[in-house]
C-alpha cells in the first residue's frame, strides 16, 4: 500500500500546494480522497488520473474539498472509450451534491455529445452515501467509515484503508472526535488536517480566527495520535502554510504529546507502507 499526498493546500491559493486530495494505491487500485484545487493535474505527476480512480472518498461537502469533483467527472466520461461508472462516496447530502454538480455541467456535456460520435453516453456516476461502517470490501482491502466533528459543516467523515497488516486513516477536518479515535486505533498512519494555532491567532482577521474552532490544532493532531497507539501523523492541508525551513515548528508542536513519527506534508509525497 502507498499514500501519495495529491495537494496539501488549503483554501487559499497557493502556487507550491495544491488543494486537499489523497491517493492511496493498494491491490492495484487507485482511491481519491477528495478533489481539491488541482487534483488531476497531481494525479498526473503520481500516473494517476480520472479514468484510473477506482473509487472517489469525499470526506465532507466544503468547497476546499470539492471544488475539482466536476473535472473528475468531466474527464472521466471524455476520456473513456467506453462507459465508465464513477463510484463516489460520502456523507449524506453527495448524492444531492453529485446530482446538482451534473446539472452544473448540463452545457458542457450537451457540447461534447453533439461533437463526438463515438460519445454517445452521458457520466454515469454511482452513489455510496454514509455516515459510518464499511463501504468498500474488495481484493482484501476494506475502507470504513466514521462520522467526525467538523460542525456547522455536517455531515462529515473520514475513512480508514485496511489491507493485510497495514492502515492508513483520513481525518479530513475535524476536531478531535470519537470517529477519529474508533479510526485511528492502531493505525500505521493517520492523515490529518491540521492549523498552527498560535500564527492563525496572530492574524488579526475575524474570518480567519473563525477556523480555530473546527479545526484539529498540531497538538490536537498529536493527541489524537498518541491516545490512538498510530505509528505515524502525516499533517497535511496546513493553515497557514508553512515558511520553508519552518517545518520543523509544527513538529515541534505535535511531539509535545504524540511519541510517533511525525510528517509535514508536501505536495506528491509518497510513503509506502509494507
């Protein structure tokens, strides 16, 4: 199994991180996590890309996190040589999230039907809504689901990878919750949202100040981790993004109460698992 961090960005632009998506390669398969500003332009530099996603995990319905779902889409039906279902799953309210995205790209798809005569299909797209359990069992790998704390965005979720003796878990956003502590038991590693409190506070902007509360700190990161027994915290979707050669500040953070191996992500990291 392999985790390759697609973007690692937040919603502000920025030119080194691309919006929050995850890949996770296992038994062949390729799972999205997300689809952030950016996603498929990522994915390529990983061999990756829409036609290839076995199945696209949406942790919740913020813009941050969706935002390129309809490239995904899009793509995915052009590139296609045949009909090819895009599986998505999610939180309650993707399926009216999905059906208001191709309603969005009703144009575009008249477009390209009435041009290409061998695109004679629309996307198909396939629905998995939920709010906790397993939702995918196939070729020994097994993806759960429970419900985290990302309120008044809600519902929210975030997903655990099994395969063999190996598990990767993605928090999304989301403060420290029972979800994350049932998902993050034992794992190998645990993908989080993070902010660095201390600069978010430092910026005297009301919005800004605002994310503090539905946001894992580094040292909410930590905590959870620790209290979980997870071998590695990978810290992604950093706000504010880090100064290079700060790096080691948020990890200073996080080692504060977490004993494991701490990472700070950057766009295209890789990291195999056995």
């Amino acid at each position: 199994m392999k985790l390759i961090t697609l973007g690692t960005g937040s919603p502000i632009p920025d030119p080194q991180r691309a919006g929050p998506a995850t890949l996770v390669r296992v038994a062949g398969m390729d799972f999205l996590f997300d689809c952030g500003r950016g996603v498929l332009m990522r994915a390529a530099a990983a061999m990756s890309g829409p036609a290839a996603f076995h199945t696209v995990f949406l942790t919740h319905l913020h813009s941050d996190h969706v935002t390129d779902f309809n490239d995904v889409v899009t793509m995915r039906w052009a590139m296609s040589p045949i009909v090819n279902p895009l599986r998505v799953v999610g939180p309650v309210g993707t399926a009216a999230f999905v059906e208001r995205t191709l309603a969005m790209l009703e144009f575009d798809i008249g477009y390209r039907l009435a041009h290409h005569a061998d695109l004679n299909w629309e996307p198909a797209i396939e629905v998995i809504e939920t709010s906790g359990g397993v939702v995918l069992e196939l070729e020994g790998v097994r993806v759960s689901a429970a419900p985290t704390n990302h309120r008044p965005v809600e519902p929210t979720v975030g997903y655990r990878v099994d395969f063999d003796e190996s598990s990767v878990v993605i928090g999304g956003d989301s403060v420290p919750c029972e979800g994350l502590d049932q998902l993050c038991l034992d794992a190998d590693i645990y993908v989080q949202t993070v902010i660095r409190e201390s600069l978010v506070k430092s910026i005297p902007v009301p919005r800004l100040q605002d994310i503090l509360d539905y946001h894992s700190s580094t040292v909410d990161a930590g905590n959870t981790a620790q209290r979980a027994g997870v071998k590695k915290l990978v810290m992604t979707h950093l706000v504010p993004a880090p100064w290079p050669g700060t790096e080691g500040e948020w990890i200073d953070e996080a080692k504060s109460v977490y004993q494991g191996e701490i990472v700070v992500a950057n766009d295209l990291m890789e990291i195999e698992l056995p």
